[in-house]
C-alpha cells in the first residue's frame, strides 16, 4: 500500500489533509472528496546458488513482481542462471524446484548437478572379450584381467589404434576412451650348429607367422 490519492493527482501523496467544506453557507451538508487507494506490486529477489565449477558462485535476479510468470527452460528466459554449465556434470535442475510464478518471498535455489559417467571400452584386437567399464569424472579404472588370444602373448593396452602409447592405468578418466589391446607373435630361435654342437653364427629369433 503505497497511501490516497485525491481525484486529479497523478500519484499518491505520503499524506493528506482532508479539509471539508460546506456545499454552501446555509447548507450543513459537507461537500465530498474521492480518495483512491494506490497499491505497488511487491518485488522479491531470486538468489541462484551452487554454481560455478566450485559449487560457491551465485546469481541474484532482483526485484522480480509477484505474479511473474517463471517458464523454466523458456528459449526467452532472461536470467542467464536458467541454464548453467558445470565441466563434467549435467545440470538437473533446480533444488527446490522454481514455482510457476514469482511468490510474495524471496527466494533461493540451487543447482542439481549429476556427474557424468564416461565409458571405457576394451578393443581386444581378436583376443577374448572383455566388458566395458563405467567410470564417474576424476575417477580412474582398475587394470583388467589380461585378455587372451591362441599363439600370441598380449603386450599390454593402448590409447591409441596405431598401438603407440601406453596407457596409464592411474589417469583420471574425464571422458570416453577407447583402448586397444597390443599382441606379440611368438618367437622361433633359431640356432645353427656343427655336429659337435658349436654355433657357426648367433642365434635368430623369427616370428611365427
């Protein structure tokens, strides 16, 4: 309630004296005033929390009037804490939820953020299957069982599908990966002799096709 206004202001007067006066000398009936009640809507803030890659920023939206509609996920939505970001996390939503309208409060509310699961998977290059792991951010994978394959010894897994770079097993994963599985052929030594069992030349080492 903002105060009265007089018929012919334009706004309300903080306070007024009303003076009344006789319609005429003779007469004892009072001339009349119209008073009109002048009414503010009432504004409140919005106070956005949890943001930020650290979980401690906000965002304040001030003096929004009670009654305006709040259209969660509206394209037009003006306040740019609708839709936060979060590396590695996908946003939920707001806790507790946003009403359709603005209420006669303040109020605050916070991000929902879930972390991001990222896959990791096993490319055997013909050995025995092994199944994929599931990893949160930050998190790294426990080294499987070594997987298998007839006349090749595994070597070890790799980023990369041109098998040259090892990978760490202790690494964070932060993202979908792939690693591909390195194999050794089996090593024939040749040796050639003389009948007393001497060397003529050093040994040959041939893979087996």
């Amino acid at each position: 309630f903002m105060g009265w206004k007089k018929d012919g202001d334009d706004e309300a007067q903080p306070s007024i004296e009303l003076n009344f006066t006789r319609v005429d000398a003779a007469s004892t009936e009072l001339a009349s005033q119209t008073l009109t009640a002048v009414w503010q809507v009432n504004r409140h803030d919005i106070v956005f929390g949890n943001l930020g890659e650290d979980g401690t920023g906000t965002e304040t939206v001030s003096s929004v009037a009670y009654g305006t509609a709040i259209p969660d996920g509206a394209e037009n939505w003006p306040w740019t804490a609708q839709k936060p970001t979060k590396e590695h996390y996908t946003f939920k939503g707001w806790s507790p939820a946003l009403p359709d309208a603005m209420p006669d409060e303040d109020l605050t509310v916070y991000a929902d953020w879930q972390p991001n699961t990222y896959t990791l998977i096993f490319d055997t290059n013909g050995g025995s299957a092994i199944g994929a792991r599931y990893v949160t951010p930050g998190e790294s994978v426990a080294r499987p069982d070594d997987p298998t394959r007839t006349d090749y010894t595994f070597v070890g897994w790799y980023s990369d599908a041109a098998l040259t770079g090892e990978y760490d097993f202790a690494s964070p994963v932060n993202d979908d990966i792939t690693l591909y599985a390195k194999w050794r052929l089996p090593v024939v030594t040749l040796h050639a002799s003389s009948v007393e069992g001497d060397d003529f030349v050093d040994p040959i080492e041939i893979p087996v096709e």
